[in-house]
C-alpha cells in the first residue's frame, strides 16, 4: 500500500510503502474492545480501603453487661453500626490489572493502524520536528492540514521544540514510537506517523 509523505508544512516530500499484514489487515474490532479494556483496567489505581473491624483503633472490652440493660448486645465498640466502626465489605486495596495474549495485543495494534489507514485518517509525516518552540506556529500549520483532533507518534525521540510547540494545542497528543498504544489511537480523530515510526511500528508487527 502506498500513501503520500507529507512535511509539516503540508507541502509533498515522496511516498512510502506501508506493510500490507500491519496496515492492511481486516480490522478486528472484538481484539480492539479487549486492549482499550486491559489498558484501562491497568490505569485504575486500586488503593481505595475502608477499614474493617478488626483494624479499627480502641479497645475489644465489652461495653455494658449482655443482658438487662435495655440496650442491644454488644461485643466492643467497633462494629459495623457503632460510630467509627468497621466498614462492612469495603473497598480494599487490589491490583485490577487483567491479562491479554501478546498475540491479540499485537491484532489489537494491526487493526487500528488498518482502521486509520482504511476510513483516510491516517497521514505520514517525514519528520516530527520544529524550528523553534512557539504554539502559534505549530497550531497553524496544524490546521493546514486539516487536523483538529490527533495523536502524533515521531520516532524513538521527540524533538523537544516540537514536544513544547504542540503540548498546549487541544486535542492533540505526541507520543514515542514506544508510546504507541491503541487507546490513544482510537480516542483521536487523525492518526500522524513518521517515516521513523512507521519503521518502527512495522519492525515490531510484522511477525
């Protein structure tokens, strides 16, 4: 599959030819569902804790006699019901983490490049990088292409003048090759890849 080469400057630098089994592929969207859903799952913090009964601060003698006062049973003070007590099934402290076949992460990552790639959202830069570090500047020449919602993966390094140009632009993100990852994909409009990333995503799928 060819597709053109464009500076960002949006002006022609050539054609490059995509691999056919990375951005060509039938997408399969159950394998796409299945990465955003591990990679949320891996974002949850899972340090929410209530304390139980047993961890409650104070004493376990027993507040009043069991019978004849006319107040209800109690063992001590820390139940559930008692002010300041244990919570009863409460949130603790856990790893929602799931796991996923390196197989389908890899499917996962083919077929949102294939869906960029077949819906025309899809542009290749011949290089991510940028004179000086003004947003002004790099928001227009954005929006010469046409670009209001993007994730941008440059190579294996981020020129640091396009990293600070671009950070305060809405809707735009700028990712390492390494970054890479479906749910950034999918939550932006365009996807823009450089030559050196497509190298690189190609080097990693193609098995």
């Amino acid at each position: 599959m060819k597709i053109a080469v464009k500076t960002i400057e949006n002006k022609a630098a050539g054609d490059v030819d995509l691999n056919d089994n990375v951005f060509g592929i039938e997408p399969n969207t159950n394998a796409v569902h299945q990465m955003v859903v591990y990679q949320q799952d891996k974002r949850r913090g899972g340090n929410a804790k209530a304390k139980e009964r047993h961890e409650i601060s104070g004493t376990g003698k027993k507040p009043h006699a069991q019978k004849g006062t006319g107040r209800a049973r109690a063992g001590d003070l820390k139940r559930n019901i008692d002010r300041g007590g244990g919570v009863v099934h409460g949130p603790r402290v856990r790893s929602f983490e799931t796991k996923l076949p390196r197989r389908v992460k890899m499917l996962a990552m083919k077929s949102v490049l294939s869906m960029k790639a077949k819906a025309g959202k899809l542009i290749i830069l011949d290089k991510a990088e940028a004179k000086d570090h003004k947003t002004k500047s790099m928001a227009a020449m954005i929006a010469k292409m046409g670009i209001e919602s993007a994730v941008i993966v440059g190579g294996n390094e981020i020129d640091a003048n396009f990293a600070r140009a671009t950070s305060n632009i809405p809707h735009i993100d700028v990712l390492p090759t390494q970054g890479a990852n479906v749910y950034d994909i999918m939550r932006r409009d365009v996807l823009v890849l450089t030559k050196d990333a497509v190298e690189s995503l190609t080097e990693r799928l193609k098995d």
